[in-house]
C-alpha cells in the first residue's frame, strides 16, 4: 500500500487549506483512514480518522474547524481545514490502518507542509 498526500502551503491566519490523500495497492476493507502532524521539535500528534464505516474522531485542538471525510470508491480521504491557526503549522502526514483479518498494519505518506502564518 502506497499513499500519496498533497495539499499543503502557506496561508494567513483564519485561511482554509484543504489535504488529500490517494491510497493504492490492494486494501482490506477494514480500515481505518487519518491524518496526523508534527511541529517543529514536537511529537507526531491525531488530528482525525476516518473509518471505513464513515466514524469520526478529532483532536480537541481541531474540533469544530477541521473536517475528515472519505471517499471509499476511490480509497482517498481529505481534510478540510479552516480556521487556521499559526499553531497548526505542521507536517502533516496521512495515515491508513488496515485489518487483514487477524492483524493491523500501518502504512504513512510522505508528509505535506503546512505553514499559517501572515
């Protein structure tokens, strides 16, 4: 599984950007889909999933101005993010989680620069 994310740049604060995210290669049905971020000197953090049964789950930090959402046919995923603020500066990576039945696997892409600043 390969997944290829595009969409970041630079925008002022209180900007829209909008991430997405094309996985290929065969994909077990069960899956979970999400983006994550790392800051300059931080962690990597969740900032949302989506389940292939269409669950959502969002960091705190991003409630109510990012929104996940998928598209099952063509195994990709977006994230529109408005709102933005300069501590959403980050790379942000997608993320695919998938169940072969018995085990989880993990697969990332190769990370997409945000920056919020005026």
């Amino acid at each position: 599984v390969q997944l290829q994310a595009s969409g970041g740049g630079l925008v002022q604060p209180g900007g829209s950007l909008r991430l997405s995210c094309a996985a290929s290669g065969n994909i077990f049905s069960i899956n979970v889909m999400g983006w994550y971020r790392q800051a300059p000197g931080k962690q990597r953090e969740l900032v949302a999933t989506i389940s292939s049964k269409g669950s959502t789950n969002y960091s705190d930090s991003v409630k109510g101005r990012f929104t996940i959402s998928r598209d099952n046919a063509k195994n990709s995923e977006h994230l529109q993010m408005n709102g933005l603020k300069p501590e959403d500066t980050a790379v942000y990576y997608c993320n695919l989680e998938e169940f072969d039945g018995s085990t989880w696997r993990d697969y990332w892409g190769q990370g997409t620069l945000v920056t919020v600043s005026s």
